[in-house]
C-alpha cells in the first residue's frame, strides 16, 4: 500500500471547505450563530489561524491509511486509491 501525501493533503482541505460553506453566509451562518448564542464580536476575538491549522492538521492525520479499510474514512480511502 502506497502513501500519496499530495493527495492526503487535498483530501484534508475537504472537510474545510464543506465547513466553509455550510457555516459561511450562503447557508447557515446567521442561524447557526443564532443557536450558539454567538456574535459576530465574539467571533472577531478567537484565533483563526490556529483553529484553522489545528483542524487541518487533524484531518490530515484522519486522512492517513490504514491496515483495517473497513474502519477507515472515505478519505481515507481516496488516499490509497487516488
């Protein structure tokens, strides 16, 4: 099983740009900072480069291979197939 580390790499902005667009204004935004109680100061005082890179990290590592494809993600498995 080969490891092709370009492709792990997009495959973990995936879930990133979903979010993007899910929780940005085209969809979601108002409502889902509505329930959450949040504002749009609150936002402005969190550390966006870290919440950002922390998450893209995670998804790299959630994108790795594995032994066990059944346990995998469906990243995971574009990773080895891709």
């Amino acid at each position: 099983m080969e490891f092709n580390f370009l492709t792990t790499a997009i495959a973990a902005l995936i879930p990133l740009i979903m979010g993007f667009i899910w929780y940005g204004p085209m969809l979601f935004q108002k409502a889902w900072m509505k329930e959450m109680g949040f504002t749009e100061e609150s936002l402005k005082g969190g550390n966006m480069a870290l919440i950002f890179g922390l998450s893209y990290v995670l998804n790299f590592f959630n994108c790795r291979p594995t032994t066990n494809l059944s346990n995998s993600s469906v990243w995971c498995t574009i990773c080895i197939n891709g």
